[in-house]
C-alpha cells in the first residue's frame, strides 16, 4: 500500500517539480542592466526649474516650457523559475519642487514685540534622490516569452531615500524694517524618504551575443496615506501638532507631491548584458 | 516601427540632457542653516559716539558696551564687516579698533588733522581727509594717494568731506569761492583731473559726514548751515532723494533702509520709523 501511495506521490508531484528545460536563456540566469527612464515634466519644475505646470506655483520668473523627469538605473536580475525573475536594482535622480514655510517675525525697533508676525519664505528645492527596488517580474509565456527574454509584467516595492538643498530662497517680511533683522532659522528637514509601489510591462530581447536591450513602460505609487490625504486636501489638515511638525510637512508633503508626478509614468530603456 | 520607438527613445534621452543643468539663482541664492542666519540675540552691530563715547550696540540699541570712555571722541567708523572700528579724539591719530579681540589693535600715523575718516567697502582700506587732501591706508583703491581734491576745480575751493565708493569713485563735498561761495557734492572716477567723467550738483549747503553704503546706492550727509537736515543723497541720481527732519545718519544696504540720528535717539527708517531713545547723551556720529 505504502509503495502504491508512493508512486502515486511520484507521479502526481514530481512532473510539477522537474522541467524540462533549464530556466535562463541558453542557460544564463543573471542580467546586468543599466536603464534609463524619462517622461515629461509636469506639475512640478525640474532641477533647473523648467517643466510643465497646471496648478501648481511657479517659482519666479524662469521660463517654464517642456522638460523632462529622468532617472538612471542599475539592475541586476536573476531568473527563479522559466516564467519568473527578481530584480535589485539602485538608481539616481535629480528634481526639483517649490515648497514655502514661514517663521515668527523678529522684534525690530518698529515691532519690538511683535506677537503673532511671520514672516514667509518661498524656497527652490534640489533634491537628490536614491532610491533601491525590488521587482517581481512574470513572463507571459502564451506570448512566447521564456525568463529572461520575452514580454513581462512586473510589480514590486521601490524605497526612495531624498536629500533637498534650497538653491533659491525667497523671503517677505511682514514686519517693515525685517530685512535689516533678519529672520529665525527655518528648522526645515532636508532628508526624508518615501516607499513606493511600482508596477511594469517590458519587453526584453537579444540583440547580439549575451546583449540584451530592454523597453516598456513603468508606473509608481507612493504609499503614504496620510500625505496623500495633505497633499489631497491641503497640507493644513496635519496643522495640529505644533511648530516643529508644521515645518516638518512644509517639506514632506510637497515633496511627496513632486515624487508622485516624478515617478507615476516612465518610458525606460535598457541595455543588458547577460552574467551566468 | 521599431526604428520609430528607438528615434523617439533618443529624443528623450537627449531632451532629458537639458534637465541636468544647474539651477540659476534668481533671489537670495542657496540656503543653509549652518551658515547665513544671524544670530537670534543680534549681533552688535551699530557704532555711535554720545557725549564723547563710543557705543558699540545691537540693531536694536540694545546690549551696548562702551568702547571708549574718555569723552573726547569726535568721529566714530565701522567697516561694512562689522570686524573693525575707527574713532578719533581731537589732535590724535585714528585708532583701530578690533571687535573681535575686543581691543585697540593700531592706529593711522600722522591723522591728528583728520576730518573726516571711514572704512572702504573691501573692509580693509581706510580713507581720511586732511587739508583737501584723500589719503588711504591698506590695499589701494585709488590711482594715487594722497589724492588732491582741489585738483578737480580751477577756483580756491575747501573739501568738507569725502567718501570712496566700492568702484574706486569718490564722492564729496566742497565750498568754492567767488564772489559768491557755491556748494557742489561731486562724484568722480579720480582717473584724471579733467570733467569728462566728473558728475556735480549744487547743493544749498556743504554736507559733512558722508556715509556710504557698500551696495553703492545711498550717500547720507549732515548739513552744517544749522539747517539740521539730513540729505540722502542717490549717487548716481540728479538731485537730492529726501531730505529728512534727522540731524544725520548712516545708510544700511538696502536703499530705503537707514538710521537716522536727532540729538540723543536713534531711528531706523525702513521708510516707516521706529525710534529709541538711548539715555547716552547728545549723539555727534554714528555708522552702520
């Protein structure tokens, strides 16, 4: 009895176990990728303030006009399965966002004790963001496609880390007289991070050798509800937690803002090089 | 097809290029907490001599100490860095005083005569006017020194008082005598001695204790008729800009922004005003 179970075992379990042919392409498993992905610039500036914008305010008086969001990459991609591959992958972009603030106007001899006074600040911001991803990647095998080569859908989760220099700052005082004052420090953050979550469809093929190239489409998604509902109502609904936070989503949720625009849609490209 | 997407996949790459350029400031510039913010208690930053001392203070007249005590000092200077203090008792030299050792670090032989001294915008060089005569001291901002004032008039004329610009310029003050004295506020490049590039303006009365901002943009001057004015004076403009119910004053960098002295209280007019009184006695001069 034990003998029968035991070959019935085998010959249920062990066809779904074994395959027939290697996963990889002619046995290569490991790609090397450098990828570069773009789109147009709208609803917040590039680094150097150009873009599209709807709604968003402009920052001074450069000219606007089409620009373009980029970001480059380097993935490495590992085949798991024959229709299935991981990737990590580490990037790096730069972009730009407007964001204001305000700080309690100092006592001038006007306003020696000036009580409820700000003054505001309009701020160009460069941010500098890295970012690492991790993708799960599908091959649509009815079309053909066999990991690494071949028509896919990936998803996976993609961790930005950001670092913002104000390159221009703007200030208006309220008090006459502020300017030859000065105004308090602005306690901004210039750090922060965001988890976002991406969705691909790509196509990857030889080209020559163990080169490959790789093109498609790509969409990201922060997933940060509570700025979503700041970035969505107005960033005074988080206005109950005192200066420092006040000042703390002065950053965070415009920044967020221009992540989500930066990273909703791109056109990647890339050229690959398959390892082992 | 294909060559189609790939043309359009170069197109945006080479478009994406032009976001690689930096930014170009349009306002203030860069910003960063670690350096640029003053201080939250103000820095001390004014100079002004009251019953013959010297007052170093804050921008709000506050916090003061007291340079010099002797209450004989005529004329107090500061440089546009606020590192260094110039200041005068009659018949002796210019001392040179530091701010932050907190101490008299030298002074300028041979300006017992002086009438008028201050610090260049460079921070470094110092000016002063003795019979007609604009000497320096430190790096040179003028073709020659000591440069002769008179030598930009044909007639018998006296200096009142004179400045240098950043650019080298000079601005002052003089009295020319004829058969009617006639006062002139003068701006010259100082490269020759002809009018070519000699801009000049009758005033009522000759000014003394000209100021100017490091930005170029302000001249203040003391009337000396007993009209108690004082004049704000736009170097490049063609006449006077205000005249003020002030006694004299010293400009700040920005063109509406200055102090203005009226015998013991000091104002900032920013153009609205606000004023302190300081308690330290008739106040002769004041720079910022």
């Amino acid at each position: 009895m034990n003998k029968i179970l035991f070959l019935l075992f085998l010959s249920v379990f062990l066809p779904l176990a074994s395959q027939s042919q290697p996963p990889g392409y002619l046995g290569k498993r490991a790609t090397l990728l450098f990828n570069f992905s773009s789109f147009p610039a709208f609803e917040g500036p590039t680094q150097n303030n150009r873009g599209i914008s709807f709604s968003t305010e402009r920052f001074g008086e450069s000219e606007q006009g089409l620009a373009f969001n980029y970001e480059f990459n380097l993935d490495f991609s590992y085949v798991v399965s024959r229709m299935r591959s991981l990737s990590l992958g580490v990037g790096q972009y730069y972009t730009g966002v407007v964001t204001d603030t305000r700080t309690r106007s100092r006592p001038t001899l006007l306003e020696p004790n000036p009580s409820s006074a700000e003054d505001f600040h309009s701020l160009f911001n460069r941010l500098n963001v890295r970012s690492i991803t991790l993708m799960y990647h599908k091959f649509k095998g009815e079309k053909g496609a066999l990991a690494p080569i071949g028509n896919q859908f990936s998803y996976g989760l993609k961790y930005l880390s950001i670092n913002s220099e104000i390159v221009d700052k703007r200030t208006s005082y309220r008090l006459s007289g502020g300017s030859f004052f000065g105004h308090e420090p602005l306690n901004l953050p210039n750090k922060t991070s965001f988890l976002l979550f991406k969705m691909a469809f790509q196509n990857t093929q030889i080209i020559k050798d163990h080169f490959v190239i790789k093109m498609g489409i790509q969409v990201g998604v922060p997933l940060h509800y509570r700025y979503w509902e700041a970035v969505s109502n107005g960033k005074e609904v988080l206005y109950d937690t005192g200066d420092k936070e006040n000042q703390y989503y002065d950053f965070r949720v415009p920044v967020l803002r221009r992540i989500f625009f930066h990273e909703l849609l791109r056109f990647d490209f890339g050229v690959g090089f398959l390892l082992f | 097809m294909k060559n189609i997407f790939f043309k359009l996949l170069l197109l945006i790459f080479i478009s994406s290029a032009t976001a690689c350029y930096d930014y170009e400031s349009q306002f203030e510039g860069p910003y960063s907490e670690e350096v640029g913010i003053p201080a939250p208690d103000f820095p001390r930053e004014l100079v002004y001599v009251a019953s013959g001392n010297v007052y170093f203070t804050n921008a709000l007249v506050e916090d003061s100490i007291v340079i010099d005590d002797s209450g004989m000092v005529e004329i107090a200077s500061i440089n546009a860095a606020h590192t260094k203090i110039l200041f005068k008792k009659a018949d002796e030299n210019i001392q040179i005083y530091d701010v932050e050792d907190e101490r008299i670090t030298g002074e300028i032989a041979n300006s017992e005569e002086a009438i008028w001294f201050d610090y260049h915008a460079n921070d470094e060089t110092i000016f002063y006017l003795i019979d007609n005569d604009l000497h320096t001291q430190g790096p040179a901002v003028l073709d020659e020194q000591p440069k002769d004032l008179r030598d930009f008039f044909a007639l018998n004329v006296e200096i009142k008082a004179a400045v240098i610009t950043k650019d080298g310029d000079i601005v002052f003050t003089s009295t020319v005598f004829g058969i009617f004295n006639t006062d002139y506020l003068i701006r010259t490049d100082g490269s020759d001695d002809s009018n070519e590039n000699k801009y000049q303006y009758e005033i009522p009365t000759a000014f003394v204790d000209l100021r100017i901002n490091s930005s170029d943009n302000q001249v203040v001057g003391r009337s000396n008729s007993g009209l108690s004015n004082m004049i704000v004076f736009s170097p490049r403009s063609t006449g006077f800009d205000r005249i003020t119910s002030a006694l004299f004053g010293a400009p700040a960098e920005d063109f509406d922004e200055r102090y203005e002295v009226l015998n013991d209280r000091i104002s900032i007019r920013t153009p609205r005003i606000g004023t302190v009184q300081t308690n330290t006695g008739i106040i002769t001069s004041i720079d910022f």
